[in-house]
C-alpha cells in the first residue's frame, strides 16, 4: 500500500478562473501576428455551441467542394497532416463510438460531428444518424469545420492565392477558439429531465488549465500545431500532436524517483513535474488516467492519476448530484506543487526498482466491458530503473 490517502470532500469548491472570463480575454501567438484586442471573444459565430452543428454556407468561390478531398488538391501536404490526426477520427474513433453507444449526449455529437445538423438525428435510433448525416459525421472535423464560413476559407493571416484569398480572422490563432470543444461544462438537463450534475462542473477543462500555466501567455497552437514545412511552404502542422506522439507525450512531465531499503522493506519516493505541457496531466476527457507503477518484480503497488466524481450532498441538503471530489493529477506548470508518490515494497532480496508511467483514455475494467483490451487505450508515456540505496539509519 502506498502512503498517501486520497482525502475526499463533500464540498465542491469553483476554480479560481473562470471559463467565462477567459472568453474575453485577448491572446498573442508569439511568431504569429497579433491578434486585435476586440477581435478575442467567444467564437460564436464560428461555433454555435459545443463544437456544432456548424453552418458552412455555399463553397468559396474557386474551389469544388468543402471535402478534404477538395482541399488536397491544392494542400496536399496539410491534408495528409489532419489525415493522421485525431480530428479526422473524431466521429468513427472506435472508443467513442463505443461511449456513444453509452450516452447519447447531443454535445458529444457537437464536438465529435459539428457538421452534421441536429435536424438529421431527430426521429434517429440511438447512435444512429439519418440523411447524409453519417458521411457528414464520418468527416470529423475537417478542414471546413474551422476554415469555411459563408463562401469564404477562413484563415489567422489573410493570405492566399488567386483560387480563394482567405479572409482573415485571428481567432484561428488563439486558444479561445479550441475552447468550443476542450472547455465545456455538464450538460444541463433537457425539459423534463431531473438534474444530474453540480451546476458549473466542468467535464472538460483544458482552457482552464491553461490559463493558470506558466505558459498561458502563449496559445494551444504553439505546441499542438508547431512550424512544419520546408521554404516557402512552412505552416502550422494539422497533424494536432497529441496522445499518439509519442515523443511529444515523454516530453509532457518529468519523473524522478529514488529507492531505499529499510530492513526487508524497499521505501520508494517518486515525483512527478509538469514538464512541456500547458495544463493539467492528463488533461481532458473526465475518464482518461495515467498509472504510475512501481515493481522489484516480486513486489509491485501503483498510484492512479485522475479525476474523481462522487455523488455528493447539495448545498440545500435536498439530495444528491455528481461531483469532483478529488484530483491527483499533475497539475499544470506553476499552479501548484507537483505531486509525490511514496510506496512500500516487501521484497528482501530486490537490488533495484524500475517504474512505469503510462495513460489509458479509459479506465481499463470499463475497456474490458465495452470490448477494448489494454493495447486500445494504453499510452506510454515513460519508464525508468533506479538501484536500492542503503538505509542512512545504524
């Protein structure tokens, strides 16, 4: 058993910072232009809520179509990018497609299909789509979704060829506008249905996050969408690096451990800092943790690093809603201390420790239940061996 016990409270405390109030606060990407103060706002009319649906309007004038298809013709290297990307697996990801099968939340759509219209789901079986809404769905989010509106390609600089001048809009480059999907609360209760929540909770709350960082004087784009390119063909990569880059995730937190033994018991302290990451780690969906394990082989214990919701009492003592009640995740960069991990491991005859800090964007007995084994929702992050020093006792 490890040392540390998580303390859980009834007590549901709001944030320091607001996701309101980061709406209206103006953002720079340090190498890009700069963004005009007014021009930093709630994105709505690029998104109308929750990512969608989102109303694109007649094709720009000189291109065929709205598709990636359409897109590549011109882009191709910028298409193959999103085409690795989670974005365009947003809709057909074989994990969220099995969660939607659980909870058929309109917001959930919103995010994962924002081009299909709400119209083309009414009348639909659960997670079934009806029209062309499922080819629009299949989709994602594509190109069009961030960079089409009303005949116009949409981009943060203005700039463009003959075939579609883009028009500019600086709130592509600004953090506030990946909020619509990676800053949402609970959604409240459609007419007739009771309250299930804590009003205000967040389910996801990256954009928060971030603004408590060190690095919040610098966009989400700077680390998710660095310089890609050769020449005079260098842009922001669509690639989105996130969970499947594994270089960009060893690079997310820093662990240092140390072992000691102590008569036939092996004392091991781990810390874990936020290295290059600009929020919480792990950070978004409410079910995503990393585990952090530690083993001499014959002994081995773990700590989870997560988000923890509890029904808990309302503040009228009424009833009960779902709530946090705990966090022991790694917190953003110099919002806090980093979290430390001690364990003790019975093994007299051990010489070394070695850990493991991996993330699973699900808890892997609810994997199991849905059909995934570990290898779908594994995420290594990284691992290490640390020799046992002598106890400094007599």
């Amino acid at each position: 058993m490890t040392w540390r016990s998580v303390i859980v409270t009834a007590v549901i405390v709001a944030g320091a910072v607001s996701a309101s109030a980061l709406f209206g606060a103006a953002e720079r990407d340090h190498g890009d232009a700069a963004a005009p103060s007014n021009a930093v706002q709630r994105p709505s009319t690029l998104f109308i809520v929750e990512g969608g649906p989102v109303v694109l309007g007649d094709p720009p004038t000189g291109i065929s179509g709205t598709e990636p298809s359409d897109c590549a013709a011109c882009h191709a290297e910028i298409a193959a990018e999103w085409a690795s990307s989670a974005h365009a697996r947003s809709w057909l990801d074989p994990l969220f497609q099995a969660e939607l099968r659980v909870s058929q939340e309109a917001p959930c759509r919103h995010c994962h299909a924002p081009l299909v219209p709400d119209i083309a789901v009414r009348g639909a079986a659960p997670g079934v789509l009806v029209a062309d809404g499922e080819s629009l769905a299949a989709r994602g989010i594509d190109c069009a979704v961030c960079h089409v509106r009303a005949g116009h390609v949409l981009g943060p600089h203005g700039r463009g060829g003959d075939e579609h001048a883009a028009q500019r809009d600086a709130r592509l480059a600004t953090s506030v506008f990946c909020g619509s999907c990676h800053q949402f609360d609970f959604p409240a209760p459609a007419p007739g249905q009771r309250i299930r929540h804590h009003p205000g909770q967040p389910l996801q709350n990256t954009l928060v996050e971030w603004s408590q960082s060190r690095y919040a004087d610098r966009p989400c784009q700077q680390c998710h969408m660095p310089i890609a390119g050769e020449a005079n063909q260098r842009h922001r990569s669509h690639a989105f690096r996130t969970l499947d880059d594994p270089v960009f995730m060893a690079r997310a937190v820093r662990v240092t451990a140390e072992a000691q033994r102590h008569g036939g018991v092996v004392r091991v302290m781990v810390v874990i800092s936020p290295a290059e990451i600009g929020h919480a780690f792990p950070t978004g969906d409410m079910f995503r943790q990393a585990v952090l394990t530690v083993s001499t082989g014959a002994a081995h214990d773990r700590e989870i690093l997560m988000r923890y919701f509890a029904q808990t009492i309302t503040e009228d003592a009424r009833g009960h809603l779902l709530g946090q009640v705990d966090d022991t995740r790694v917190p953003p960069p110099g919002s806090g201390p980093a979290p430390r991990f001690s364990f003790e491991l019975d093994d007299p005859q051990a010489t070394e420790v070695s850990w493991s800090l991996e993330l699973f964007r699900l808890a892997p007995a609810d994997a199991r239940k849905r059909g995934f084994d570990d290898a779908a929702i594994k995420v290594p992050v990284s691992a290490g061996r640390i020799a046992i020093q002598p106890s400094d006792l007599p």
